[in-house]
C-alpha cells in the first residue's frame, strides 16, 4: 500500500509543475477613431535589452504590408514562420481586437516587454504603438497607445 502511495503522490508532484507551466493571458487592444482603412498590428515579445523574442499575434493577412510594422517586422526577419498560424483580420477604427493565448510563466516578471506596432494605409507608422512590461502587477490595467491604440490591456 505504502508503495502504490508514495508512486501516486510521485506523479502528482510531477504532474502538477507541468500544468504550471503556462498562463492563459488574454490581450484586449481597443483602436481609436482615426477615419482610415483597416489597422495593421503586431503584438509581438521583446526581452529586457528590447531584443524581439516572438510574435505573439498579427492582425492583417497582407503580408505585403508588414514592413510597415517596422519593430516586428526587423525582429521577426518578416519570417513566415514567426507568425504563421498567428495572424487574423485587420482590426478597423474604433474596433476592439481580443487575443487568448497562453504564455510560459518564465516570461512573466522577467523583464519582458509587451510591444504593439501598428500601420493604417496611406497613414503614420507607429514602431512601440504600445510597450509595455509583462508583470503581474501590470495584468488588468490598460495603458494608453501612441498612436492608433486607444487603450491597451492584458489580463491573466
């Protein structure tokens, strides 16, 4: 009995840092009334030093006008494999874009930065629309964008 015990308490400790090990996070980016065409956004990692670490989401499937996500799009090398599976529609003035993923828990309170870029055809460019430290602090208070984003959010 004592056996069967110890072999069930075993698998649970390893069991349970296993579902520990990532956070559904869900990312709400609400758009300003601007009066243009649909917006272009990437929501993508930088880790304490700014260097880009992933690509966490694109709104826009033209990948022709990525470039002009200028911080993604350098990070990312424009790489399909970056964001292949990541990306949806544009998001259009005044919209609201919500995003669930789930992120490793070793990236939060580590130094890693949340970072919006957006473009809008035939207007501004914005690198850093949004940028923003991955805290738990943070989770639940929106911050305001620079450009097109009016308030931004992330929620654990």
């Amino acid at each position: 009995m004592k056996k069967i015990f110890f072999a069930l308490a075993l698998a649970i400790a390893v069991a349970l840092p296993a579902l520990a090990q990532a956070r559904e996070v869900t990312f709400t980016t609400e758009l300003l009334n601007y009066g243009g065409d649909g917006a272009y956004l990437a929501l993508y990692l930088t880790d304490a030093s700014g260097k880009y670490q992933g690509t966490l989401w694109v709104a826009g499937k033209k990948s022709k006008y990525y470039k002009h996500l200028s911080g993604w799009a350098r990070g990312s090398g424009l790489n399909p494999a970056e964001y292949d599976g990541l990306t949806g529609a544009s998001i259009t003035s005044g919209r609201t874009l919500k995003v669930t993923l789930n992120l490793d828990d070793a990236l939060i309170d580590k130094g890693h930065e949340i970072r919006i870029d957006t473009a809008v055809e035939d207007m501004r460019d914005n690198r850093a629309d949004v940028a923003v430290p991955l805290t738990t602090e943070g989770s639940g208070k929106p911050v305001t964008g620079r450009g097109y984003v009016r308030s931004f959010r992330y929620d654990f």
